[in-house]
C-alpha cells in the first residue's frame, strides 16, 4: 500500500515526516537493541543465548522461562538471571535514541519485550514504557502469592545458589522476579496500553526483534493502514499474513543493519546526530 502521508518512500521521507508531522510515535523493540550492551539476544545462532544454554542442561532451551521446570530445578533461571539482572550493563545508543524521541515531544510509547530494564536506566519515564514481558522492578513468592523486596531479590540472586536458596526458605517458595514465562499471561497495563495508544500512532518504529513471540509480534497490524512503518533489524521480518510490505511505493521502511547504526543513521537525517551524541555522552558519565 502507498502512503501520501510520506514525501518518499525512503529515510529522507520518513525523517521530514518526523520533523513536520509525527507527534505519537510507537517504538516496538526486542533483544537485538541490547546486544551492543553485551546482552546476548535469544536465537542468533551460535551467539544468541538459546544456542549457549547448553551448560544448563535443559531439555529445550525455551525451558529456562517454564513455570514447570522452574519448579523442578531453579538453578538455570536463577544463574541466567544473574547474568542479565539490571544495573550490570549500560544502555546502547539505540536506548538513548528512545529517551531523545521523548525529550523531542515525539514518543508516544516504547513497546519493549526486554526484561533489562535499559530504557529506564537511559532515562526514559517509566509512564512511556510497556514492559510486555515484565520486569525485575517487582519479585513474587510463586507459592505463596507474597511480593518480596526487590532490592532483597537482586542481592540474593547475586550472591548466587547461597543467597537464592536462603531467599526461598525464608519466604516458603519460590520468589521470581515478574517477568513473563510462557505460558503466563501478559499484564493487564500491555492489553491497556495497546488499545489506547496503536489508535493514536502515527509511526511505527520497530527495532531488534525477530517478531516470532506472539501477541508481541501481531502489534505491527494495530496500527491503521496508513501509518508508515520503520523496521531497523539485521534481517526482514514480520512480512507475513499482511505484515510489512517493503516496495518502492510502500508504507515500509527497512534499514538492514544494527540498531544502533540505524538509529545513528536516523538521527543523521533528523539534524540530531549532536543531541544524541550529547544525551550518550551526559548519560554515561552519570552511569560510571
């Protein structure tokens, strides 16, 4: 489908868009916009954590976030987390590239499928941000239903089996910070935010994920047909059943690179290269 909304078809299109018309920009991002932060993505093969779980011992590697298994042998989740848990990497550009859209007025929302917490940590409102598969901001005792101190979490999830063991007989049960496993459902504020905000958009930026995990991955249809839409990935994705269209005339944008070259790249289009090399800069020295 054609957009009139867009001058071209094209990052010079998109980029005047931005700048003259687009007020309420949804921001859909998965793991590939934390790789540069040394946070490994899911299913890269060879460097994606799927592919190193094999230590673990697991019968398939999407097990590590089962409630069953969780409940059979707690060590894999609980030494993963150690490794992930937020505050143990920074931010990449492509998350301070997020927070610049909402000090430009720009950002409606940030639809995010990380559990890394590193579009908070950027800087970004917290209002701004959909964690669609939760967060460690909250821990709860799955056998007793009881919330547990965060804080106590992380500190007991560091220290390792010692700390976590201790924390579980302390609250009877297992405690796991609120991040979705599957199975589970997603929170009620997703489903919320989802049919209020996709109306409203009036582009659509979805960077570093392989759209595979649903509902997550059907979001790019919620918006009306003709909104533009930006795809910043290594490879193309979501172009089935009616997804992104990426021709000449279309509505679809694809840049084919990291996301924090294309969100460089934009931003060099956008008159922002300064201001996001400024916010980098500012941030980093807060964040040593």
């Amino acid at each position: 489908m054609s957009n009139a909304l867009l001058e071209s078809s094209d990052l010079n299109g998109l980029a005047n868009y931005i700048l003259d018309d687009a007020k309420n920009i949804i921001v859909m991002v998965g793991a590939g916009i934390s790789v540069s932060a040394g946070i490994p993505d899911f299913r890269t093969p060879g460097t994606g954590l799927y592919s190193q779980l094999d230590s673990y011992n697991l019968p398939y590697p999407e097990a590590i976030f089962s409630l069953d298994f969780l409940k059979k042998n707690p060590e894999p989740f609980y030494a993963l987390a150690k490794e992930i848990y937020p505050g143990s990497h920074n931010p990449t550009p492509t998350h301070y590239f997020l927070k610049l859209l909402a000090d430009k007025n720009k950002l409606l929302r940030v639809f995010t499928q990380n559990i890394d917490s590193l579009e908070r940590i950027a800087g970004l409102n917290t209002e701004l941000i959909v964690a669609a598969h939760g967060t460690f901001d909250t821990a709860t005792c799955i056998e007793t239903g009881e919330k547990v101190n965060p804080d106590e979490v992380k500190k007991s999830i560091l220290k390792g089996k010692e700390g976590w063991t201790t924390m579980n007989t302390k609250h009877g049960g297992l405690v796991k910070p609120d991040i979705v496993f599957f199975g589970e459902p997603l929170s009620e504020r997703f489903v919320y935010k989802v049919n209020e905000d996709f109306p409203k958009c009036d582009l659509l930026i979805v960077m570093g994920t392989s759209l595979t995990v649903q509902p997550f991955a059907s979001l790019i249809n919620r918006v009306s047909s003709k909104i533009p839409r930006l795809l910043i990935n290594k490879e193309k994705v979501g172009m089935r059943s009616n997804g992104f269209r990426f021709t000449k005339k279309s509505r679809d944008i694809c840049l084919l690179t990291d996301c924090d070259s294309g969100v460089k790249k934009l931003a060099g289009k956008l008159g922002w290269t300064k201001d996001l090399e400024r916010l980098i800069k500012k941030n980093n020295k807060i964040l040593k």
